[in-house]
C-alpha cells in the first residue's frame, strides 16, 4: 500500500494545484495535497487496463 506524505498544514486550492508540476503527481482532496509518487507509467497503466478488461 502507498502511503500518502501531506505537501503542508494548510488549506490548498484548485489554482494552487494548477502551480506544481505534472510529474510530482500530487493528489488535491478537501483542500490537503497529497503525494501520490511515484506516478505510475503508462505501460503499467496500459497492463492494469489489459487485466480489468
């Protein structure tokens, strides 16, 4: 299981999240940003497609 590492103690917003780069992966739930790397690539992104079809 991934664990999920907060960006900081406050409140964020959709234009915040906009601001930081593509690659980071961070996740934006009720205003905590949430680490989600590393972001998977688009071959295992392609593999999970294959297995759920």
């Amino acid at each position: 299981m991934t664990k999920a590492v907060v960006r900081a103690k406050k409140k964020f917003t959709y234009g915040d999240y906009l601001t930081w780069p593509d690659e980071e992966g961070w996740e934006l739930t009720d205003g905590e940003a949430f680490d989600m790397t590393p972001v998977p690539s688009p071959k295992h992104q392609l593999i999970l497609g294959e297995i759920a079809r």
